[in-house]
C-alpha cells in the first residue's frame, strides 16, 4: 500500500455530477471529500432555481446514487416529469448530499483556489504519479489528496458580450446593468425588470427561456419592452424542431418564443454583435455593429447575457493539462462534442480514456468537461464518473465499458427552418442525423454551426466581411 492510497479522493462540487462521483466512490469503498463553494448541495442549479429543465427525472438521476437513495426509503419523482432546477436540488440533490453514506464527507464553504502536487512544480516529472495533490482553499486551508475529479461546472464563469471573446468596450463599467443569464425575471428579480427595457443577448435555451419570461412580464405590466438580439442572421436554430422535437419541452419554448417575435411582442435584432457598452442617464447604451460594417445604438435599462459559459481552468493551472486549443476540452473528447462539427447532433458514450490528462489522477467531468461545447448533459456526466471511479478502483473493465442510453434527436434537420438555413457553415449539413446516442442540451443553442455576420474593424473596407463562420 503506497502513502496515496490512505488519502481521500477530492471532489470539487457537489452539483449533480460531483455529487454522483461521491455515490460512486461510496459503492466502491473509496474514501471522498467533497469540497463545495456553495452553503448546500446543488448551488449552481438553485441559481436557475426556477427554470423547468427539459429532460424528465429518468435521465437526471445517477443509477449509483439512485441505488443509495432507494436502500434508505427514498420516493422516487414521476421519472416522466420535467423538474426545475429547485425540484432537481429538493427532490433529489439535497436528499442525496443528506444521506448518512454522503454527508460526514461534504464541506461546504469550500472554495477550490488552487491544485497542485506537494512539493512538486509543474516542471517536476519523477515522482509526480506517486505524489499526493495538495488542494488550496480559499480561506487558506490545505488538504492533500490521492486523486482530484473536478466538477466544478462552468456557472460562475460566463462568457462575455463582446463578439470577439474579450469583453465589448465598457463591459467591465457597466456591470450594474448587466444580469447573468437566467435571471428570475417573474420572481424575485421581477423589479429589475417590470416596466422598463431589457436586451438579451444570446442564441441559446438560455436567451429563449428569460425571453418567455420577459414577454410574460410585458402582457402584465405595462412598459416591459423586450428586445433580442442574436449574432446569426437567422433564429431558427433557436427555434429548434417544433413538434419533431425528441424532447417535447425544448420544442415547446422554441415555438413559444417564435410566436412572440412574430407577434412583435418581441423586437428580434438579428446579425447583431456587441461593440461598446457606456452608461447614459441611468441606462446603458449598445452600440452594435453588423455584418455590413454598419453601426445602431440601442439603449436598455437591463442586458441579459444569455452568451453561454465558457470553464475555469486557473485552479489547475499547476498540473499539466493537455487541452483542445478550440473547446477547452480534453482533445480526446473535443471532437465528440464540438457544435462547429456537430449542430446538434450526438455524443458518443465516453468515459475515463477521454477525460484523462497527461497529470494522472485528475480528471476535470460534469459541465466543466466539455469546457465551451454547449451539449452537456447530466446523463452523460453520470457516466464519465462512473468510468472514473471504476479506473481509480482499479476496474479497467468496467471503466472501459462506457454506454449511454438517451432518447435520440432527430431535431437538428427536422426543422424546416434549419433546413432553409442551408449548409452548417464549415461545410455541407449532415445529410442524415447519425444514430442518436445523446443529444445536445441546447444551451448555446447550436450558436456556433449557424452562419455569422462578422463584424468589420474600423479600418477594414466595407462590404468584405459578410462570410460564413469560416471566412478570413
Ligand atoms: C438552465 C439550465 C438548464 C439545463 N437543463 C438541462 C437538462 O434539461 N438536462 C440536462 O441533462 N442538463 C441540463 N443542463 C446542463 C447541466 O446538466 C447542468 O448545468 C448541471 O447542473 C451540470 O452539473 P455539474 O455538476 O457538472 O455542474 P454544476 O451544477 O454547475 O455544479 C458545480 C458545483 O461546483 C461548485 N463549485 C464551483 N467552483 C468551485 C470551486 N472552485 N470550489 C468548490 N466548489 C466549486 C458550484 O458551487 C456548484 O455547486 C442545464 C443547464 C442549465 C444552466
């Protein structure tokens, strides 16, 4: 037995992902410390609290941490049903983290600053796989580690509204207006919102469900005006597969949504990229370039960034990381995700060989996993962590054993809206939907496959800037 094996595996997170590492860890007999940010189990989904997920319990809940949950009485939701995030944490993350197997091993007020390998710089290689990893918090303390699963999601780390990446000019200044994504727009942020002008901005299921919202606030209160504002000439892809949806509930809020804006409830800016953003009498004003090189102004009192999220990987930056330079993912697992090579499309089963890293023992799973690709799923998470865990038991087989079982899609040409949209813009669609073994959360909404208007430089002529995605 080396001096590894009598340290606990870290786990950073106790979302749904992390806290499904520990259930697995649990059955295997492996000591964990799982360490949260939050004050309670699930404290990123509590902030999307009221947000209705669109797919149903029977995909939400880990079978590890199902089997846990049923030996101690627990009532199973409808697994047909469609939770919220606040039902997802109360029915199912809570209950969880409180059973007797998980709770003495949860600290919460635990914020990750840092991880790296006692004693040992980035530099240093011999040793490295027998040496524990030390984990700093933020409030100073230290505790050392055999193996560290990251599931600290990408929540906190948004991306920004400026269209090339970096934050528009002013961003920063003008941070007072500017909400995250997802705002409680009919609950408890209602007042940031009734009777005043609010722009989102975002292709994603995200944008779509605070603009519902929003347009919901308008028919009651007078003076709620509602703009959106997207980079893609079309917001089809927002849309989505209407009644061919494979998951009702996403097709819906797209219907929804396109009934509004054809309504006009909604005012739609389309080809639209943030330039600068400057405060302007107690409101903030856009100013927005297009794809012509043209510029407008538009003034909001509120701006949603409903942009997507991008990961954190600063707490890693002293263990070798091998990532995908586009992603943010392993290069191994980058290709099965990438929305530039699959606008909807599906995620292959995958496990501990995709996710591994050249620093052995740390092993980045959940939302964070899939760094900017907007296809993640619990379900999938579910079974990274699982293969992980077989690994760190030892349990090649069972690691190397990794399947899915999710309903398939269908939906990403089986819009006739997408279809009109023409070829993705890195080369022709896929002419038929391969055979469905995941399917994309929609949270970026296949942003990146639709074509864009890139935005023109100050100095560049006019008139050369109107290409696809893939254009210089
Ligand atoms: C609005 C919305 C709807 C979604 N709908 C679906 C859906 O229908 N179906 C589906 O399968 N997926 C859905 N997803 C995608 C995804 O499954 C969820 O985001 C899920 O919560 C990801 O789980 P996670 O455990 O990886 O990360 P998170 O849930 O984000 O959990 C990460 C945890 O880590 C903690 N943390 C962060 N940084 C640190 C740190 N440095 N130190 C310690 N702790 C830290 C956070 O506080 C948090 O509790 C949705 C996502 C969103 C945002």
């Amino acid at each position: 037995m080396s001096a590894l094996d009598s340290l606990p595996i870290a786990v950073i997170g106790a979302g749904p992902i992390g806290l499904a590492a520990a259930a697995h860890l649990h059955e295997r007999g492996i000591a964990c410390t799982v360490l949260e940010a939050g004050e309670t189990a699930g404290a990123a989904v509590r902030q999307w609290g009221h947000v209705r997920v669109f797919s149903p319990w029977r995909y939400n809940i880990d079978p590890a941490a199902r089997r846990i949950l049923d030996g101690a009485g627990w009532v199973a939701p409808d697994l047909e049903a469609l939770p919220t995030g606040a039902e997802l944490v109360g029915e199912y993350l809570r209950p969880l983290a409180e059973l007797p197997q998980l709770k003495p091993y949860v600290r919460y007020g635990a914020r990750v600053e840092a991880i790296g390998r006692l004693g040992l710089d980035r530099l240093r290689t011999a040793g490295r796989d027998s040496t524990p990893f030390l984990i700093r918090l933020a409030d100073g303390d230290e505790l050392l580690a055999r193996a560290v699963i990251d599931a600290s999601g990408t929540w906190a780390t948004p991306n920004v509204l400026g269209a090339s990446g970096l934050p528009a000019r002013g961003e920063t200044n003008v941070a007072s207006f500017l909400e995250h994504a997802l705002p409680d727009v009919l609950g408890a942020a209602r007042d940031r919102f009734a009777g005043r002008h609010t722009l989102v901005v975002g292709a994603g299921h995200s944008a779509a469900n605070t603009l519902l919202s929003l347009a919901e606030l308008a028919e009651s209160t007078p003076g709620t005006e509602v703009t959106w504002a997207i980079r893609t000439a079309s917001p089809a892809r927002t849309y989505g597969g209407g009644d061919a949806d494979a998951l009702p509930a996403r097709g819906a809020l797209g219907s929804r949504l396109r009934a509004h804006v054809d309504a006009g409830r909604i005012r739609l800016l389309t080809g639209f990229s943030v330039h600068a953003l400057t405060p302007t009498d107690g409101r903030v004003s856009v100013v927005v370039r297009h794809g012509d090189g043209g510029e407008e102004s538009v003034t909001a009192d509120r701006i949603v960034a409903a942009t997507g999220f991008r990961p954190d990987h600063s707490i890693a930056a002293e263990l070798r990381l091998d990532l995908d330079p586009i992603m943010g993912a392993t290069r191994a697992l980058a290709p099965l995700i990438d929305p530039n090579e699959h606008s909807c499309g599906t995620v292959p089963p995958h496990g501990v060989d995709e996710l591994a890293h050249p620093e052995p023992g740390y092993y980045a799973v959940g939302m964070k996993s899939y760094g900017r690709a907007p296809t993640f799923l619990m379900a999938t998470g579910y079974e990274q962590v699982r293969s992980v865990v077989a690994a760190l038991a030892g349990d090649w087989a069972a690691a190397r054993d990794v399947q899915l079982d999710l309903p398939e899609t269908g939906v990403c040409n089986s819009n006739p809206a997408d279809s009109a949209a023409g070829d993705s813009c890195c080369g022709p669609a896929p002419a038929a939907e391969p055979t469905a073994r995941g399917l994309a959360t929609g949270i970026s909404g296949g942003l990146l496959s639709a074509p864009l208007n890139l935005i023109a430089l100050d100095a560049a002529p006019t008139g050369g800037q109107a290409g696809g995605c893939c254009g210089s």
